[in-house]
C-alpha cells in the first residue's frame, strides 16, 4: 500500500489542480489586477500549507446503499472539488501493488467517516502510510484512510464515529508528496478489494467510470387467490350438471364431459402448492455472505490432518472437537494441501453424507492448494478422496457452529509478558486484560483462545483465568522449577480477562483465536 503517484499512473490533473498563472499585458491596471492575484494567491498557498481548516456548510449527503453489497457506503470520503481514477492493482516500489483509490484533493480538507463503526485502527508516522486510520463496522469490515495530514479532534482507538462525521483532514504524511487520501475497503476484514466501483457509487468529484453492478433483491410472490378459483369451479359443476339434467338423449356423452371437467378442476387446484419455485430461484441470485467466503492463503490456521492417502480411497477428516476446536461444528473454511503425486491428481471434497464434488486437480509431481468454506457431517468430518496416492495436509482457519457462532483462528498476539514484579499474577495481584487496549484485537469478544506458559519458583503453582467479575478457574499448574503451558478457550461474552495465580509466577500470555 502506497500512494506515491509515478509519471506512469498518475491521472490526469483537473482544471482546478493546475497551477495559475498569468501574462501581464501593458497597462498599469493589468499590472496591479496581475499583482493583486499574485499576493491572493500566495496567502493562500501559505495558508494551505500551513494548516487552514476547511469549513463545510453540512455534513456530506448519505446516499441510499445498493442491495447486495455489505461494504457499500454511506458517504464519500471528502468533500469536492477533487479527482480520481481507477489505479487498482498498478505496480509499486518493492514488487507491490496498489491496494486503494487515491482520491486528490485540497491539503486539510475534512475527511469523513463512510459508515457508522468504531475506529479500529489509528497510525502516527507510518513510513507509507504517514497518518492513517481504519474505521470498522460490525460485520468486521473496515475502511482504511492514509496520508492525513491530522486527526479531528477526541478521535481515538475505539472511538464510535457516525457516518459523515469528520475524523481527521487531507495531507501528504508517509510515502507521497501529493495531498490526497489513499482509501482501502477490507470486506469482513479480509483481503482488500477495489474500492472505485464502492466510491463512484456516492461520488462527489464528477467521476464517469462504472458504479456498482445492480442487483436485484429478491422478490416476494403471494399465492393466488385460490378460495375465488375453487368458489369458480363450482359454479361451473353446477352448470355442467344443469345441462346434464336437460339433455336426455346424450346424458353418456355429457357425462364423459363432466368427468373431463373434473379432472381439469383437479389441475387447477394444484397450481397454487407450486408458486413459491420462483421465490427459491430469485434468493440463489443474491450474493454470498462475506463472512462466508475463504480466507486467504496466509491466515492464521490449525493443522488437523496431515498424512498419506491412497488413491480412490475415501479419507474421513475430524474436524470438529479436534485439538482447540469446539466439538458442534456445521462449517469450517479450511484450506487442503496436496502435494507427492506421481501423475495428474483430482482431488474430490464432501460432507461424507452427499456426492463429493471436484475442488482441483494436482499436476503431477507439484504441490496444489484449495481454500474452501465446507458443510461437515453430523459427526463433524469431511471426507477427501484423491484419484492418486498423495500427501494431504488440512488446515482449519475458521469454523461455525449451527447457529453461527464463528471461532477464528488468529495471528499469535502476545498480550502479557511478566518482566517485572508488577505484571506477575499472583492471589493478591489480579491483572485485568483488556481486547480493545490491543493492537489488531476487537473491543470485545464472545471467546478468546488463549495460550498461557507458566514457569515455577520455590513451589507448585497454579495460573487461574476467567471473564472478570466471575470466578477465575484453574487454568495451568507448574511444579517447583519447571515450565508448563497450556491452550484453551476462555468464554468472556463481551467482558475483559482476568489473571490472577495461587503463588506470585512469571508467565506469557498469547491471545491464538476469537469467538
């Protein structure tokens, strides 16, 4: 992430942008109308360069967001006038690519919160990204600002923001020299997307390029009168046994008629238990859940399996109640490895109850990889069939119980180091860990993963951890000079966490998972 702006990417520079200049013409009027604009326009140089504040007459408008698009906004970062362009993807210095919209503009124009969230993240003097804050919604996705030349006034880690709220004002801070805004949208908190489609949809710079696609939301269809087509149909076995009444000569025939109307009555009566197909086909339409999706190739995971297979042979995988894992698992998003194939390898995944279906297919000899979210057994297992013998690796990254409480692996956060006699727990030292004082963590939490090692001193010692205000349990015990560790998942339900430990003993506390 960057936002040096190269001679190769850097779009073209609107009529406001350019630099004013002027010819004077002879004639002291023009003389003195030309060093009038030239003293105008060097105060406000000075003054954009050193800290004028724009004022905005109203809050900027929030638009209505398009269905289907979780991360849409509400707002547009900035005020106009301003430009930008779709650089998404363009090469960087060191190998990188672009991962944002630049958006330029006036130094020290407001910067507005797009959606109401929190602020998740706050930066001061980043080497790229110079001031930069992050403002995160409760889906987990979270809308990062980079370059400010400041921050507004009470804006803070944690700090709740409205949408339109101004949280801090355009600069140049970090690797650029140009004032504007690097913006990044991180769906679920996942991978970074392009952003321009998100920003032209509530744009305010005069932007032509593409919008987000339509989707249509899923329409509701109403059965159909039934009780007036059925009074109908009576109406007409009334009139049918009307005319049966007065023909005499061919009451067979009209008979067989009646019967023919019968059957037809029959068909109709049927139609309206069929009306609800099309509500089905309209709701497959509508996107996945973000949270749903993959996680990347690089997130935090655990290991569950790792072994030979043989080939044609269905392999079952415990996933559920397996090592730190809870043991009422529906889904998991895992990522399978196969690798040690001697020709080309089809790789088949499914919940061991239904047909499985193809994921990859492995070349021979090299190493394939599939991330995937997958429906597990009743049993909590996922059965993996290669047309070859192979080696597969499964790695769980995050799971969903039935009722979608999601347990998520994370990277290793170390939240408490005993490196003095403050910091160690003991029975009359409790330490009090808050999620939302630490970098990267959630202010609050259903559960945490934690991983606590424990290291003795002249006697047996035991750790004890718990939701603060609830009784702390035994968490790990340690002999007289030895060292223990111990994982476990720790409920907190949106509290803070709390150490305390039978004797005074040094530990480490790593935070590996959240619920």
């Amino acid at each position: 992430m960057t936002s040096l702006l190269t001679a190769k990417d850097t779009p073209e520079r609107p009529v406001w942008a350019e630099p004013v200049g002027s010819t004077a013409r002879p004639g002291s009027r023009w003389r003195r109308g030309v060093v009038a604009c030239t003293l105008v326009l060097g105060l406000l140089t000075v003054l954009l360069s050193n800290g004028l504040t724009f004022s905005h007459a109203a809050p900027p408008p929030i638009k209505p967001r398009p269905y289907g698009y979780p991360a849409a906004l509400d707002v547009f970062p900035t005020d106009g006038p301003c430009f930008y362009a779709n650089s998404w993807g363009a090469a960087r210095s060191g190998g990188r690519k672009h991962e944002g919209v630049d958006i330029i503009t006036g130094r020290n124009k407001p910067i507005y919160a797009v959606r109401d969230g929190r602020v998740s993240k706050k930066y001061s003097g980043a080497k790229l990204a110079g001031n930069g804050i992050a403002i995160q919604i409760p889906d987990g996705t979270y809308y990062f600002y980079a370059h400010l030349s400041s921050f507004a006034e009470g804006i803070q880690k944690g700090s709740k923001v409205k949408a339109g709220d101004i949280i801090g004002y355009v600069g140049s801070t970090g690797d650029t020299f140009v004032p504007h805004i690097h913006f990044e949208i991180h769906p679920g908190g996942g991978k970074a997307v392009d952003p321009t489609p998100y920003v032209a949809q509530v744009d305010r710079c005069g932007y032509k390029g593409p919008r987000l696609k339509k989707i249509a939301p899923p329409t509701t269809t109403t059965e159909p009168p039934t009780t007036e087509k059925r009074t109908t149909t009576t109406e007409k076995r009334t009139t049918t046994t009307e005319k049966r009444t007065t023909t005499t000569e061919k009451r067979t025939t009209t008979t067989e008629k009646a019967t023919t109307t019968t059957v037809k009555k029959t068909t109709t009566t049927a139609k309206p238990t069929t009306t609800a197909k099309p509500e089905e086909s309209t709701t497959t339409d509508a996107p996945k859940d973000p949270d749903l999706l993959p996680a990347s190739n690089n997130a935090p995971s655990l290991t569950v399996h790792d072994d030979a297979v043989k080939a044609k042979s269905e392999t079952a995988v415990q996933i559920a109640g397996t090592g730190l894992l809870p043991s009422d698992l529906a889904k998991a998003d895992v990522k399978i490895e196969v690798s040690g194939t001697k020709k080309s390898t089809s790789v088949l995944v499914g919940d061991c109850k239904t047909e499985p279906s193809k994921v990859m297919t492995v070349r021979a000899k090299k190493k394939g990889s599939k991330s995937l979210v997958v429906e597990l057994s009743g049993s909590g297992k996922l059965c993996i069939t290669t047309s070859t013998n192979a080696r597969l690796v499964v790695k769980v990254r995050r799971a969903w119980t039935p009722r979608m409480r999601r347990y998520t692996f994370t990277e290793v956060t170390k939240v408490l180091e005993s490196v003095d006699g403050k910091k160690v727990p003991s029975k009359g030292n409790v330490i009090r860990i808050k999620l939302g004082s630490i970098e990267g963590m959630p202010a609050k939490a259903t559960a945490v993963l934690l991983s606590i090692t424990a290291t003795g001193g002249d006697k047996k010692s035991t750790v004890l951890v718990a939701k603060c205000g609830t009784a702390r349990k035994a968490f790990v015990t340690v002999k007289a000079g030895e060292t223990a560790s111990e994982k476990r998942w720790v409920t907190l339900r949106g509290g803070d966490i709390c150490i305390s430990a039978s004797r005074a003993t040094p530990v480490v506390v790593n935070i590996l998972g959240l619920s």
